[in-house]
C-alpha cells in the first residue's frame, strides 16, 4: 500500500488543479480535453508497465538511471541522472511548490504571487521576487527537513498526504452529482475557432504529461520497498490506473460545472469550479486539498529524487558525498540537501507555466 501511494502521491500534485483551464485556451472543446487526459494517462501507463518489467529485474535504488546504465552503458546513466537533478526532477519540485503557494494565498493574500516585494533588472529582462515565491521556497525547506529526518519520517509524511488528497479530489465529482446541469455538450469535436486541431491537441498534451509526470519516483526508492520484484510492478500499475480514473472523472465535473467560455484561460479551474458548484465552501475545501496534495507530491519527488542521486553517487557519477548515509537518521542527507536546495532556487526562477513547460520539454 505505501509503495501504491509513493506512485500516486508523486504523480497527483497540482497539475490536476491548474491545468485544464490552460488547456481550454488552445483545446476549447470538451470531447478532445477528456481525449487529452487519456491519451497522457495511456502514455504514462506503458511507461510505467515498461519500469515494472525493469524493476522486477533490478530491485535496487535509482530506478530509471539503473535500468540505463545496465541497458547502454554509463553515459546515457550519467546524462538521465544530471537531466533529473538539473532540470525535470528538481524543476517539477519547484513548479510544484509554485503551485502550492498559489492556492495557500486563498487563505492569505498577501502571500500571494502576485504580492511583489523586489524587483532586478536582469538585461532586458526584470527578476521579481514576491510573497508566494518564498513561500513555495519555505515549503521545500519544510519538506526536505522532513526526508533529512529519516525513510519512516519521509514515506510517513507521503502516506497521509496522499491519502487526505485523494479524499479531496474525489469531493469534485461528488460536488458535480449534486448540483448536476446535464452533461456538457460533446460536438462539435473540432470547433471552427480551432484553426489547426492537431497542433493545439499537441500543447494541450504538454500540460497532460506534466500532470501525468512522477509515476517512476517509486522506482529510485525501489531498494526499499518489500518483495520489490512483486511490489514494485503492482504499484506501478495499479497506481496509474488510479490516477488516470481520478484525472478524467475531475475533468467531467470541472466540465460539468463551468461552460468552455468560463474554463479558458482559467488558472486555479478546480477553485472555480468548486465554487459555481456549491459555493464558496467548496472553494475552500478545493484550496485546502490543493494545498496538501503538492506538498505530498513534493514530499514524494524528495524522498525518491534523493535515492536516485544516492545511486549515481555510488556509481562515481556523482559527487561521492551525495552517497553518505546520515549515523542516526539513516537517510542519504546530501542528496536530500541538494534536491531540496536547487529546487528552491528555480523556484524563485520563474511563473508556473514557465517551470513546469521547462520540464516537459527537457
């Protein structure tokens, strides 16, 4: 079970409640939006039943970099690696977290994103520092203290996350039933204002394989888990399957609830919809779900992200130190350290969008 909820705890952050909105500016049509979602879902899950078949056969720490070095060699191994902790591991934590502050500034808003409180001109371009960005860079801090603390501290911490999360998300489809409006019209597929289909369906897709990213954290911890030759694949896919159904059934009820002209361009869409649903409380419900799932998707990426770099360590590919295990709380403390420290500096890098396409890309 706690293997199951690393899988979907490290998948279901915050791209389910920010995305869909971003998708409908260039996707406005409900039939091709639910496609969308599971075509990510489809690819994510021969993803992972292609990682399980690869864990079953090394059970060890570091997953996909393992799989890659026995497969081709060192280097493909070292650029994944390097690629992981630069970019689409550490970069995800901080488009997470960004997320994270976003939907905390429901409750306080003046730690809001938009709360300015510097500003560097950088050439042409302009740095801004605001309130929500600290607060994504104080909820990194937070959990990185956490998985420094120890294995039963950081999988603990994912377990309840997860669990109270996925309660929360599944409150969306119930609100749906109980202020239902009819089911959102499904035609025209294509609308006239969509002037080249297949191109807008391929960036819809960007925020789908964000959303989907993290089903292979389980993998990096993989040493850790009991009987991972069995354990190891049933997470995998049951995990994704799970999410997959969650994911499409929350995109029916944000359909159900706010017309195609209401969803584009809307940022916190599962705020919005909770709200044109059952009111302000279900806002607040949504916002506090929001809150508590990418801190537990974050907790997720710390505790596997630090196992991966634990294992490159070991291979000398590296710095040896990240291989160091701590004395009293048994955890690999540098690795933690770094991951839980260059995520927060792309956090102050930049907006959501930008972070989490920064990632898909690479």
């Amino acid at each position: 079970m706690a293997a199951t909820l690393l899988v979907i705890g490290g998948i279901v952050g915050s791209g389910i409640f920010l995305t869909t909105g971003i998708m409908a500016t260039t996707l406005p049509s409900p039939a091709l939006l639910l496609l969308a979602w599971l075509c990510g879902g489809l690819f994510a899950l021969a993803g992972a039943l292609s990682y399980a078949e690869l864990a079953a056969m090394f059970p060890q720490a570091g997953g996909v970099f393992v799989y890659l070095r026995e497969a081709f060699g060192p280097l493909p191994g070292f650029l994944y690696g390097w690629a992981m902790l630069l970019v689409v591991l550490t970069g995800g934590c901080a488009a997470v977290a960004v997320g994270f502050a976003d939907y905390l500034s429901y409750f306080v808003p003046s730690l809001s994103l938009s709360h300015t409180i510097l500003t560097v001109p950088i050439g042409s371009a302009t740095w801004t520092l605001s309130a929500g960005k600290l607060v994504a860079v104080g909820s990194l801090l937070l959990l990185g203290a956490v998985n420094y603390a120890g294995v039963r501290s950081g999988s603990g911490t994912n377990a309840v996350l997860t669990t109270a999360k996925i309660a929360g998300l599944i409150l969306l489809p119930i609100f749906a039933l109980a202020a239902w409006r009819g089911f959102p019209a499904m035609t025209p597929i294509v609308p006239a204002s969509v002037v080249s289909p297949f191109t807008a369906f391929g960036v819809a897709m960007i925020a789908v394989l964000w959303a989907n990213d993290g089903f292979y954290f389980l993998t990096y911890a993989a040493g850790e888990v009991r009987d991972p030759e069995r354990n190891v694949p049933r997470a995998l896919t049951f995990g994704l399957l799970a999410v997959t159904a969650i994911y499409l059934t929350v995109n029916v009820a944000y359909l159900v609830a706010l017309p195609m002209t209401e969803l584009q361009g809307t940022s916190r869409v599962a705020e919005r919809a909770a709200t044109a649903l059952v009111g302000p409380s279900g806002a607040t419900i949504v916002a506090l779900t929001v809150v508590v799932s990418t801190l537990g998707c974050n907790a997720a990426a710390i505790l596997a992200g630090s196992r991966l770099l634990y294992a490159m360590a070991a291979d000398g590919l590296f710095f040896r130190a990240a291989a160091l295990v701590h004395p009293r709380f048994r955890s690999p403390h540098v690795a933690v350290v770094s991951i839980t420290l260059w995520s927060a500096l792309l956090a102050l890098s930049g907006s959501y969008e930008q972070l989490f396409t920064y990632v898909v890309f690479t």
